[in-house]
C-alpha cells in the first residue's frame, strides 16, 4: 500500500499493522454472515407458499404528525 514511506513503516512497527487487521476481520465477519444467513436463503421468505404475507405485516415507516382536518 505505502511504498518507501518510514512514518508509515514506524507505525506499524509501533501500533501494528491497523488497516490489513480490519481487513481480515471485516473477511471474517463477511464469512459468517454469510454461513448463518444461508439457511434463510435456501428456504425463501418462510412463509407457505398457499399463504401470502398478511398487509401491514412486519416493519412499517411511522406516519409523522401534521396538520389534522377538523
């Protein structure tokens, strides 16, 4: 990444190598995200396919106040 740069280089040698140990455990993260949420990918939504989801069922958006009609 940085190349001939010292004050980099002493960094590393200080604090460690910060930005490849975030990479690695962003990979990791991504990696088991994806082995727990494989299960719900092979089976769709859950729902049988002879019942629709009902409306209005799961997270809605909060309707904000405003002027009401007397």
């Amino acid at each position: 990444m940085f190349q001939d740069s010292p004050i980099y280089d002493r960094l590393v040698a200080e604090r460690g190598d910060i930005p490849l140990q975030t990479r690695r455990e962003a990979e990791r993260v991504t990696r088991e995200l994806e082995f727990v949420m494989r299960p719900f990918s092979a089976f769709g939504s859950g729902l049988p396919a002879d019942r629709p989801a009902a409306p209005g069922a799961g997270w809605q958006r909060a309707a904000l106040p405003g002027p009401r009609p007397y």
